[in-house]
C-alpha cells in the first residue's frame, strides 16, 4: 500500500505522500476498506475524486504541504517525503492496530485515521464524494463494516 502511495506521489509530481495518495492505495488494494463504503457507486466516486487530483483537481496542493494538527510542521520534523498529515495517519493507524493487540496496521485502521484528521486532503476528498466522514468515524470506532 505504502508503495503504490509513493509511486502516485511520484506520477502526479508531488513532493511528498499525503492522505490522499494513502487513501487512493487502500481503497484500491483492500477489500475490506471498499465494503466499508455505501457500496460501490460511493466507491466509484471517491476514486473519481482521486483520480481526477492528477489532472487538474490537485493541481493546488502540488508544491504546498499538507499539515496537521497532530504533528507540528515548525523545525523540520517529520519524516521525509511524508506529509505530517500522512505520518500522523499512519501513526494512528498503528496506534488503533497496537490497541487491539496488533503488531501491523490494516486497511480499516489506516482509513479510520485518515477519517480522524478532519482537514486532511483524504478526509476533503472523501466529503466531495459525498461520503458522511463523521458517520464514517463512528461506524470505524464502532466497529461497522460499513457505512
């Protein structure tokens, strides 16, 4: 998953991953994450959404970096070629993965923290598909399959 975010990041000119190139991948590798979603046409869309950042619709995030409230930006923290809103994701992620006794993060851990960080790329995408991410929220906090 990780590699088809960098490879995205890479083909659409971006300097770093962000939660939107994360989101793409995990839509597009677990099934899981796709049933999580009002079926298939909320899928389509949202990879509408993400497919169109390539060709006109992400042109304003290419060379701006994605934030966080999680992680400050100041003093060159972070991980490279990672936006801190990506990195917060993926710590949250593995957060969500260690509270159940996980080692490893799953698709659906990945996607409840990407819908926890309300001003991320991957969480405006999702709201322009017409996806509800705080009905997405609460069905991933408690456990649902879908919404």
């Amino acid at each position: 998953m990780v590699a088809g975010a960098r490879r995205r990041a890479l083909r659409d000119g971006d300097r770093q991953i962000d939660t939107a190139h994360l989101l793409h991948s995990v839509i597009e590798t677990d099934p899981d994450v796709r049933a999580a979603f009002d079926g298939g046409p909320q899928v389509a869309r949202v990879l509408g959404y993400l497919v169109q950042r390539s060709i006109g619709y992400g042109l304003r995030w290419q060379g701006a970096v994605e934030g966080s409230g999680a992680v400050p930006m100041a003093g060159g923290t972070g991980v490279a070629g990672w936006s801190p809103a990506a990195v917060a994701a993926m710590e949250g992620a593995l957060g969500r993965a260690e509270e159940r006794g996980d080692r490893r993060a799953c698709g659906l851990d990945l996607l409840a923290a990407l819908a926890a960080e309300p001003d991320c790329r991957a969480v405006e995408v999702l709201r322009r598909a017409g996806v509800d991410t705080e009905l997405l929220r609460g069905a991933l906090r408690g456990g649902s399959r879908q919404v």
